[in-house]
C-alpha cells in the first residue's frame, strides 16, 4: 500500500516591499512520503518570494514533468519555473528551453555547495537561470514552524525575508549565486 501525502494548510499575509505585491492567501501544501519539513518549507519560502495569483505548486516529487511551483499564461505558456534542491542540471536546461525564467532554491550547506561547484560551468552557461543558496540555519529554522495549520507572515524588503509564525520571527536572505534576482 503506497503511503499518501500529508496536507498542511497555510494561511500566509505576504507583504512584498521590493515587488509592491500585498496579499494574503490560503494555501493547501501536500508534503510528499519521501519530503522532509525542511524540503517542503522551501518550497513554501518560494512561494512567498514569488507570490502571484497565477504562482501554483506542481506536483513536485511525484513526477519529474512538473516543477515545485510555476507560473503559466491562460495560454499554457510558462513565464516561471521555480525549483527547490539540487537537481540534475540536464533537467534544469530542459526546463529553461520551456520557460521563459528558471528559478532554483538550493539548501543543504556543504552538500550545496559542492552540487553548485561540480555544475557551475554548464549552469553559468543558462541565460535564464536564477540560482539561490539558503543557509542551513535558516531552513532548519524554518523547518521549526511546520505545522499541519499554520498562520505565516512575510516581509520582504532588499530581498531579506522575514518570517513569522507561532510567535517565532526568522530573517532569512537568499544568497544570489547566479543570475537576475
């Protein structure tokens, strides 16, 4: 018998000083058997970096045709595909010849660190590529706040995130390792 997602809601007031985008949504994330909290609450902080009304969550580990969010056109156009990890970067070409922007959220310390260095030469090479890094404290910090129901706040200003929830405040700033922010 397959094990099934677990479903956590998310109820997220999102002001976005850099983009001028203020809005508060409800979000329903389904964590995958083989996702931790930590994996999934960057796809989480994806979401709140890029929030849009079009911004939607793929179906992710489940199937390698889709990314963890996207945003597509009413004509099936793909403006954004976000990414959360250290994917192969053959996937991450195929993924930049379908849509307009790539955007890639990896974490893991040392671990990403090593992954970006053994594919910097060939990603370097992908014009509409954006690459961040996230600290290891800050996901782990992240990862703290994960809750079957969770009421999430987001300020985001000079691209400095702060997070809070359950009375717990988290400033989290990607590191730009590559591309247009």
């Amino acid at each position: 018998m397959a094990l099934k997602s677990t479903i956590f809601k998310v109820d997220l007031s999102l002001a976005d000083m850099d983009r001028n985008h203020y809005a508060d949504y409800s979000l329903t994330l389904a964590r995958h058997p083989s996702e931790n909290d930590q994996r999934m609450m960057v796809r989480l902080l994806a979401f709140m970096r890029y929030a849009d009304d079009l911004l939607t969550f793929g179906k992710g580990l489940s199937t390698d045709e889709e990314p963890d969010l996207w945003i597509k056109d009413l004509t099936g156009v793909i403006d954004l595909w976000l990414l959360v990890g250290q994917p192969d970067e053959r996937w991450l070409r195929k993924a930049s010849g379908r849509a307009a922007r790539v955007v890639l959220f990896t974490y893991g310390g040392r671990v990403a660190q090593m992954w970006w260095e053994q594919n910097r030469a060939t990603l370097e090479k992908i014009a509409n590529l954006t690459v961040f890094r996230l600290a290891p404290e800050d996901t782990q910090a992240l990862a703290a706040l994960a809750n079957r129901a969770m009421r999430l706040q987001c300020l985001i200003q000079d691209g400095e995130m702060l997070i809070t929830g359950e009375g717990e405040s988290i400033r989290i700033d990607p590191e730009l390792v590559f591309g247009k922010p």
